[in-house]
C-alpha cells in the first residue's frame, strides 16, 4: 500500500501541467471468523483479504485529449499464516484518449481513439443483482470479454444522438508477453444500442472477440430493459455467449467444440427495498453433464429503513448436472445476511453472517458467488466484515 501511495502522490504533484485533473479511486476489504468445512471451530482465525487498492487519475491535455492512468495494488493478510509479501503496484492502465468528433467540429458524429496499456473490454452494461449471474463475468463458465492487458488501441464511434456505438480494439503480444499466444495480436469488434435517444430504456450490444490462443473466439450478445418511475424501478436482462472450448477452458479445447453459456437477470426496487433474482447455464460439449442449461440461481434482498442503514440477505442454489458433478449433488449452496450502513455517499460497511455447504467449499474459499464478492474468504463462512470505498 505504500508503494502505492507513493505513485499516487508522485502524479498528484504532477497535476499542474494538466488543464485538469480529477482523482478518484476504490478500496475493498474483507475478513471472515471462519469454520472449517466438518463443520468445527478453527480456533477463531480470522482470514483476511486485501482486495483491492486503486486510484484513479484523469488529466485533460489540451481541448480534444485527455490521459487516464489506473494504479492498483492488492495483497492479503492471513491471521495463522502471518503477513504475505506487499503487493506490488501496477498500472490497470495508462490511455491517452482523443476526441476526435469534437476536433473535426462533427455533428451528431462521435469518433473517438483509445491508445496505451489496458484490457479492452466491451461495454459490460449487464450488470445489477447481487448475485451478479446476469453478468457474464458472473457465471462459473466464462469471464466477460477482454482483450489480454497489454499495448494496444480502441476506436469508438457514436452515431444518431448515441443510438448506435460500434468499436473495435486490438491489443499486441509486447508488454505482458505470453508464450501461449506466440505474438500474435487479439482483437475485439462490437457495437452497443443504446435506444434511450428514442425514449427506450433499453440496452443491446453485440460482440466478437478473437482470444489470446489460436482456436480461441467468442461471441456474444446482452441486453437490459431499465425501467425508472418515480421511486419505483424494474430491470430485466441478460447476456448470451458462443465460444470454442479453448476460450471457456474446458473439454479439449478444440476449435470444432463450442459451449454457450447464456444469463438473466430481474431486479424489482421500490420505497427503499428492493429483491433479485439472476441466473445462469452452460450447454454444450457434455462438459458438465448433458443437462447444465440451468446451473445456478441467486436470490437476494434488501431493505433500507433508515437513508443510510439498511439489512440485507441473500441464498444460492445449484441444478442440474452441474449440481451433481461440481457442487456435491446439493441443490442449496449458501446462504447470508447482514447490516448494511452508508454514513457517505461512496462508503459501505457490511457486517453478517454467511453459511455455505462444505461441497461449495474449495481450497478454504467458498466455491460459490457472494452478495459481496467473487469468492469470500474462509471455510464454510461464518461472521463476515465488509469496507467497500468510492470515491
């Protein structure tokens, strides 16, 4: 962390040669008073993770460019292990974007470059539950689609007030070389739809990316319906993926072997509470059974009775054939609940309590999502403390 802070202050005294510059940045941690999986106590050790530490800086560089650097480091601390090595600080990303619509005085026209160090990504607009299973990083098949965090660029344009914006980046086998990928450059075409210019509150992309490896593609379509009246607010949507084995990590990973893993999500908010129901599934190569097309469920809740202190809970299920072969033929996988408090706009601490089946448990994490992480740390859970900052 002080290396970090080291680099933050570094650019912060820099802030003068830029027209502007904004800072903002995250940091996440977590801890759990486990149990261990046969259901005993470990001696009341609390396992920690660190997980992330960012700071973000935007610096405007005359009318038309700007520069967008990402420092982040993380690192963990283990109550019976002791203190792991400091994390090392690296950038997420360090762009200079132009806008080049602006430059050329178009109208109704946008055209904008994207060059330097970063994961190329797709819009990603699909992504509102607390389970998170209409997202497609959410699933346990896939991760959303990106471009391996190397040099590279992305070109986006907008058309009619926004209605339609395609892209296409591509990033080089240079600065994080891999041996698996030979040199070989990687690319991602799309366009989102964003139909709010026609008084739609509607959302649709769709996507093609060529991965690190060869016999490595995807492509993908999602979606999302947001509906906001007064204080009520309805949400629908999900994603679709086809991809070679090679790209999911499964089967042989053959290029004439292709899986699709699809998501949804429904979302309901109103006067303070709100409730989620999102889920996923893979078909394809019998990779987990022939009946997978339905796999996981997460079920969530919330309720705020005060501004800023509110309850939450969540559950987890399993089906089908992945229930069988990945989560010990149990249907139920977890459950959670906690207080949630909200003295600042950006800052979030959590406090419950979370149980999961000793067959969700892997390696001493939960094999399962969270309502506040990917994977939170611990055996088969216990009492749970979260810090979750914006800024």
């Amino acid at each position: 962390m002080k290396k970090l802070l080291v680099l933050a202050m570094i650019l912060v005294l820099a802030a003068p040669l830029f027209a502007e510059m904004t800072i903002g940045g995250e940091f996440d941690y977590y801890m759990v008073n486990g149990f261990d999986s046969d259901g005993g106590d470990n001696g009341n050790s609390f396992v920690d993770n660190w997980d992330k530490g960012e700071v973000d800086f935007k610096g405007t560089i005359g009318d038309y460019s700007q520069i967008r650097i990402e420092l982040e480091e993380d690192g963990t601390w283990n109550g019976s292990a002791g203190t792991r090595g400091e994390g090392t600080p690296s950038f997420n990303y360090f762009r200079v974007i132009t806008d080049w619509g602006k430059f050329f005085g178009l109208d109704g026209i946008g055209i904008k470059t994207d060059i330097g160090l970063d994961g190329f990504a797709t819009f990603d607009a699909v992504d509102f539950t607390g389970y998170n299973y209409e997202n497609a990083d959410s699933s346990r098949f896939m991760d959303n689609p990106e471009l391996r965090k190397d040099f590279g660029f992305k070109l986006s344009l907008s058309f009619v007030d926004g209605l339609v914006q395609p892209y296409y980046a591509m990033s080089f086998d240079t600065v994080n070389e891999a041996p698996a990928a030979d040199g070989e450059a990687t690319f991602l075409v799309g366009s989102g739809f964003d139909f709010a210019s026609m008084g739609l509150p509607l959302w649709f992309e769709a996507y093609y990316m060529k991965g690190q490896v060869e016999d490595s593609n995807v492509f993908g379509v999602e979606a999302m319906y947001d509906l906001a009246i007064g204080d009520m607010n309805f949400k629908i949507g999900g994603f679709f993926e086809n991809a070679t084995e090679a790209y999911i990590g499964a089967g042989n990973g053959d290029a004439d072997d292709r899986g699709s893993i699809w998501g949804f999500g429904v979302g309901f908010e109103a006067f303070g509470a709100a409730i989620n129901v999102s889920g996923s599934g893979y078909f394809g190569e019998d990779v987990f059974g022939e009946n997978s097309a339905f796999s996981v469920m997460g079920i969530d809740a919330e309720y705020f009775f005060l501004d800023w202190l509110g309850v939450n809970a969540g559950a987890s299920f399993a089906f089908g054939d992945y229930k069988e072969t990945v989560a010990g033929d149990k249907a139920f996988q977890s459950f959670e609940a906690g207080i949630i408090a909200k003295p600042d706009k950006g800052v979030c601490y959590k406090l419950g309590y979370i149980f999961a089946e000793e067959d969700a448990v892997a390696g001493g994490t939960l094999n399962t999502r969270t309502l506040n992480t990917k994977r939170l740390a611990g055996e088969k859970g216990g009492l749970y403390f979260v810090t979750k900052i914006d800024f």
